[in-house]
C-alpha cells in the first residue's frame, strides 16, 4: 500500500532539446486510481516509466511510500507493471505461468501456491489454471496477465494501455473488471490510456497530460463539467465540445454572447465574473457540450432567448440518439438529440443553449474563465 | 603465436592497427597481398613470409588464434562469439562491406568448435543487451542475464548462448521453428491480419522483450541477425546481426528496441550516406517549403510514418494514432501548408520518409 508523490518531475530525453515532461506535480493516494490520459506522444508513458524506474528522472523528486526513489533500481521499488503486450509464455499452464515470477525470485512453494490460487480466484480463473495460452481466449490471457503482476503483491500497479489490444466490446467488459480488481485489492493503481472514454469510466482521479505537462488532475466528473481550458474541454467528452469564435459584448446593462447569426444574453449570476475577469468586449470562444444543445418543445417554450437557428447538414443514427451536424453561420456544430423526432438533412432546426452548462474561454490564452465553475457554486448558494 | 610459428616452421611479423598506412585486415579473415599472407587479428595484422598457406592451416591458425585472445584464457572464447566482438567494433562501412564481400565468397566456417554443429538450421542470432541505468549496482547484470535466459527458455526454448561486448550482452542462438511454435501458441496476431512469415520473428521477439521488461523490470534491447540457412553462413549471419544491432543508434523513435536485419534498408541505406550528403538532401527538401524540416509541425514525422504504415489510407492511420479521421485530415492539411508536402501523395510521402530518415541519422551522428 504506498502513496506517490511526484514532485516538479522533468524528464529531458538524451539529445533531445526540450524536456517531454515538464514540472509534473501529482499527488497520488494510498489505495487511489488514477488515470494518466492524453494524445498520442503527450508523455504518459515516460512519465509512467519513470515510475517505474526504468527511465531515469532528469530532475524532481519521486516518492514512493515514505521512500525517495528516484536512484531505487526498479526490481527494488514494489511495482508491477502491465502491458499492452501482455507477455505470456506459450509452452507453461496459466498456473505455470502465474507462479513463473515468484519461482525465479526463489519463493518457496508453498507461499507461490498460496498466491496462485489467491489470484486466481479474484480473476475468476481458477477453473483455467491447468490450460495453456493457446486454449484461452482474448479476455482469459488478459486476466492471467493481471494475474502475474497481482502475485507479486506490489505495492503499486501500473499499466499502460493494457486494454488497447483487445476488441472494442471485450475492452469495454475489461475495464470494468480492472476497476472491480481495484477494489478488490485496495492497492494503489496508475494506468494510462490516450482513450478518454476509458479515462472517464475508470479512473478516481484523472490527469489529462499535453505536451509533457499536466493539463487539468481531477475527478472525472469536474474534468468534464469543469475542463480548465480548451484543450481538456475538446479532449474529453464524445463527441467533442463545440467551439464558436465570437465576443463578449455589454449591452443596456446585459451581457450576450455574440457571434455571425448567434446572440446569447448571459445569465445575470454571472454578471460578476464577466466584469471581473476583463473579458467584455474581447475575442471569446464560447463551448457548449452536444448534449446541452435542446430541441425539446419544453426547453424552448421555457427559454425562448437562448434558441439560435441551425441547418441540418449531416445526421447521424447512434440508436437512441441522433447527432445532428449543423451549420450556425459559419460554424459547424453537433447536438446530441432525442432519435424520437424525425431529421431532415437541409432542414432547419432550433436548438436551445442551456446556457447553465456553458463555458467560455479566453479567446487568446484558451483558458476558461470558470463560468462553468461560478453556475455550479451559485447553485449551491442559492 | 608464437609455438605456433615455430610449429609449422613459419616466420611472421605483427603490425600493429595504424602503424601502416595501407587498409587494415579485417579481424579473422585472411588477404594475400604482394605474395605475403595476412591475417587481420582485430589490433593489427600478422603477415607471414614466405609461406604458400595452404586453406585449412590458415582456417586452423584463425581459429587457434582468435579463439585464444588475451584475457579470455580462462572462459575460452568461442569464435563466433569473438566474431560478433569483433564486427561490434567496426563501422558501419566496413560492416557493410565485409557483408557483401563474404556473401560474394560464402565464406565457411564449417571447421569451427564443436558445438557449431549442433546448431538447427534454418535459425537466427539474436544478442540481447539489458539497457540497466548507470546507478544499478554490479550484480544488475548478473541478475539480469539469469532473468534474460529463464525468459527465453520459457518464452522459446533452451538456447545457445554466450557472453558478448565483455560481458554485457548475450549471444543467442535459436532456431526458426521455435519461434515458428511460439507464434503458433500464443495466438499473438488479431485474426484479420496474420502476420507474414517474416513478421511472425519480429513479432515473437517483440514479445520476448515485452516479457522481459515485465517480469525483470528491465528495458532490453534486442537485434535480430538474418536467417541462418546454413552452417557456410554462420560468420555472415554474426555480421548482419551486428549491422542490426547497430541500427538501433540512428532509431531513437518511440521506445522500439528490437532490430531485425532487412526491416530497415533505407534506414541502412541512409547511415551508409556521409553526413554533407544529408545535410544537401534535407536542403533539398526544406527548398520547396517554407521552413526548414527543424521548424516544422510537431508530429511530421509521427504523421509520415503512420501514412507509411497504412499504406496512406488516412484512415487507417488515424485509427493507428487513435485520433479522429478529421483531425488527422486536418494535420495533414496543415503538414501540407508548412512543408509543401501531402503525406497522401506516394511522391511526396516518400521525401518526408526520407527526410525524417535523414533527421534521425544526423541525430545519431550529433
Ligand atoms: N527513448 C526516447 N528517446 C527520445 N525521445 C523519446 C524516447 N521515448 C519517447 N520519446 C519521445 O517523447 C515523447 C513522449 O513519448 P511517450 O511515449 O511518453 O508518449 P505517450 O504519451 O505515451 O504516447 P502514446 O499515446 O503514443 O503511447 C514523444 O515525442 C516521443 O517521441
Ligand atoms: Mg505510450
């Protein structure tokens, strides 16, 4: 069980001019699950083998338990690693296979015997222990993979993609097995993934990485109602954010979003912060997620002035919803709407921004100016 | 030596690497120049005066010789061992040239040592070398060679194996068919694409490494020699693999640590090019954009080489990058506006392989 505390971590590749991972601060709890996320080249796997401890640390300091560790050797640090290539091996039963580590560290019989069967019956694999790799399927071999880290009963888990080799359903039935394993063992879990679906579901805690440095580290939830910047706002969430260039503009003692054919008077609880954060008049990027787009009777019955008109370009059947590409002007956007109601591609739609749910971005620095944030407090106070 | 010459009633002269002006010999192999025979013995050359040199003496002075380096008295150094040294220690032209010189002769090593003949063909060398952080304590090695070979037995088969580079990495050998059978039990290729037979070694090696960084904790790098058809291509087999091993230097990208001879010629091809070349090719090509290749869009190359992979099907190699068809077409777009290349075009995508190719090269020579 042990806390991991990374503290201003760079990492500079030998020859490289840059460092790839810069000031990474985290702290990370006993027992906790966290999910590094982000695009491809981000720098989650060198920040994870760093960890590990086979990629040495450029500068900072990397804790684990109580230890400092950055000079640990990484078969001293407690940790087990899995992969996206899980390695099996193709001529031992799964009992072999699982039991292969703990035999070359010279644990005595008994004691391998003990875990095997431990572990075993927390995979639910008891009953394959005597086949060989060849007769087990995807989702099986994942799991005695699991199986010869859980064994050694390391302090930490880390995993890089583990899933990313398996099809789209079994990925889906293994990551909730990895969670369920988590609670299970109550051992401190790392895992990265570049998948943020993956990240939303799994993680306690998830940090959305670019470029080597630490985004947004958060819940899934505040992540995703709270995305500090553009980059985790279109990041997380499927589809992505929608994003519409426009400004700020002071009108008669009322604020409104304004943009080609797109007029939004802004909730008078937020009056504050507008002023405050030195935005009216600016260059804004107003975000609003698919699913706050309604084209409900009753939504637009309720708040007639924030409907902005859109024409149906593409429409696209995900069973119990559609999502409709549209053009605003000259913005294209997606809604995410009820399949009941029939689309017509060419078609005109209104959509009803529930501008609770809006978030608006310095149009320069990308980063929110915490209207989604502001709502969610006055919501509590009021 | 010495006994030797006296012996068989020989007179010899050692000179020493450098001390003449002429090309040295390379180390193992024999030349006769001006009527004189000389044997390159890595530091230098014996020639040896007056003497006709009959074929299987001097095969048996070689082996005598090298097998019996200085230092290595009490291991007993097996000569295809001493090979590999040796050619570790030549550049990458001198690899290539005795590469193609000996595949011209077919030079034989059928009167090696006796274990020679117990090798299994058709088979591959592979050497193995645990990449330990400088601070790891002096046993790291030895742990870690013990974890390399219990791995591969258990992942493969028992194997030849013998320590190389002084004691650093591990010579191997291994026969096809037990890759053939591993590739088979582990099921490891996704039914819509199984792989060719030449992919079917790589990929058992890539686990094989996988294997090892998991179970030890340890990043390994492995290269993989030719196919040994037969024991006449032993030596050369030992040479592709160090020009496999070597490649590794210029191939910074992505973490990969597993070479195989033949996945890479025009990575080959490009190391072979002196550096002014490489600087006009990159000049050539910066020409029709607006920046120099330093400048360019993050991720070209990433972007080249998942187009190369996916045969420019932009949208299997979005789904390789596991980004968006769209955001990919809009990288692509925005490659196209800064380099003045279309990754989508087999023209234009090749120039940017080249390039990048060229970009890692001369960072390998910085
Ligand atoms: N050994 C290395 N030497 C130099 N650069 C490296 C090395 N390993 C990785 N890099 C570079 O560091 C950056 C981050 O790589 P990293 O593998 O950490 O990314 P990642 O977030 O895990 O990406 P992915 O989702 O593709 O796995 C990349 O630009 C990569 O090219
Ligand atoms: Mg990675």
């Amino acid at each position: 069980m042990a806390r991991v505390l990374l503290e201003h971590i760079y990492k500079t590749y030998g020859g490289a001019s840059e460092p790839t991972v810069k000031d990474f601060n985290l702290d990370i709890q006993d027992k906790e699950f966290v999910v590094f996320v982000g695009p491809s080249g981000c720098g989650k796997t060198t920040t994870l083998r760093m960890i590990a401890g086979l990629e040495d640390i450029t500068d900072g300091n990397l804790y684990i338990g109580e230890r400092r560790v950055n000079d640990v050797a990484p078969k001293d640090r407690d940790i087990a690693m899995v992969f996206q290539n899980y390695a099996l091996y193709p001529h031992m039963s799964v009992y072999q296979n699982m039991a292969f580590g703990l035999k070359l560290r010279k644990v005595p019989k008994a004691e391998i015997d003990k875990r095997v069967q431990e572990a075993a019956k927390i995979l639910d694999i008891a009953h394959l222990l005597d086949r060989k790799p060849k007769a087990l399927s995807g989702g099986q071999r994942q799991r005695v993979a699991l199986g010869r880290a859980i064994v050694r009963e390391p302090q930490v888990f880390l995993m890089d993609e583990p899933l990313s080799n398996l099809d789209a359903k079994l990925r889906v039935q293994m990551r909730a097995e990895i969670r369920k394993l988590h609670q299970r063992l109550q051992t401190t879990m790392i895992y990265v993934t570049h998948d943020q679906t993956e990240a939303m579901t799994m993680g306690d805690r998830i940090c959305v990485m670019r470029d080597g440095i630490i985004q947004q580290a958060d819940t899934p939830q505040v992540v995703y109602s709270q995305p500090r910047n553009m980059f985790v706002a279109g990041f997380i969430g499927s589809p992505a954010m929608n994003f519409i260039r426009g400004e700020i503009v002071a009108d008669g003692g009322k604020f409104y979003f304004r943009a080609p054919s797109i007029s939004l008077e802004l909730p008078e609880g937020r009056h504050a912060l507008l002023k405050n954060s030195g935005i009216v008049g600016q260059p804004v990027v107003l975000g609003v997620r698919p699913e706050d787009l309604h084209n409900e009777e009753v939504f637009m019955e309720t708040y007639p002035d924030t409907v902005i008109n859109a024409q149906v370009e593409v429409v696209e059947h995900m069973g119990a919803e559609v999502y409709l590409h549209c053009s605003v002007g000259s913005n294209t956007i997606i809604a995410r709407v009820n399949a009941r109601y029939p689309y017509q591609v060419g078609s005109n739609v209104k959509l009803a921004v529930d501008l609770n749910k809006i978030h608006i971005f310095n149009a320069e620095t990308e980063e929110s100016i915490g209207f989604a944030t502001a709502g969610s407090k006055q919501e509590v106070t009021v | 030596m010495a006994r030797w010459a006296k012996a068989l009633g020989l007179r010899y002269i050692f000179d020493e690497a450098g001390a003449s002006s002429e090309e040295g010999v390379a180390c193992g192999s024999w030349r006769l120049e001006n009527g004189v025979w000389q044997l390159g013995v890595g530091d230098g050359v014996v020639r040896f005066a007056d003497w006709d040199g009959p074929a299987e003496v001097r095969e048996a002075l070689t082996w005598t010789l090298l097998a019996l380096q200085p230092g290595d008295s009490e291991r007993g150094r097996h000569p295809l061992a001493a090979w590999y040294d040796h050619c570790r220690q030549l550049s990458l032209h001198a690899l290539a040239e005795q590469f193609s010189g000996e595949a011209a002769e077919g030079a034989a090593m059928d009167k090696g040592g006796p274990e020679l003949g117990a090798f299994t063909y058709p088979g591959y060398f592979l050497v193995l070398s645990p990449l330990l952080r400088r601070d790891e304590a002096s046993d790291a090695w030895k742990t870690a060679r013990e974890l390399m070979l219990e791995v591969m037995r258990a992942t493969l088969c028992d194997v030849w194996n013998k320590d190389v580079a002084d004691g650093t990495q591990i010579l191997t050998y291994v026969p096809a068919q037990a890759f053939d059978t591993a590739f088979d039990d582990l099921s490891l290729w996704t039914s819509d694409h199984p792989p060719k037979h030449a992919d079917r070694t790589r990929t058992v090696v890539d686990h094989l490494a996988t294997a090892i960084r998991e179970e030890g904790l340890i990043d390994v790098a492995i290269s993989v020699s030719m196919p040994v058809l037969e024991q006449a291509q032993l030596r050369q087999a030992i040479l592709s693999l160090a020009m496999a091993s070597r490649l590794h230097g210029a191939q910074r990208v992505g973490g990969q640590r597993v070479a195989v001879f033949g996945d890479q010629p025009m990575a080959f091809l490009l190391s072979a090019v002196p550096e002014s070349a490489l600087r006009t090719i990159l000049a050539m090509v910066s020409a029709r954009s607006a920046s120099n290749p330093e400048e360019w869009p993050n991720g070209w190359m990433e972007l080249t080489r998942a187009m190369m992979r996916a045969n420019l099907n932009v949208s299997e190699a979005a789904r390789a990058m596991y980004v968006h068809r769209n955001t990919l077409l809009a990288r692509i777009e925005k490659v196209y506006e800064e380099t003045g290349f279309d990754v989508r075009v087999i023209d234009h995508l090749m120039v940017l392989h080249l390039a990048a190719l060229a970009m890692e090269q001369q960072g390998a020579y910085n």
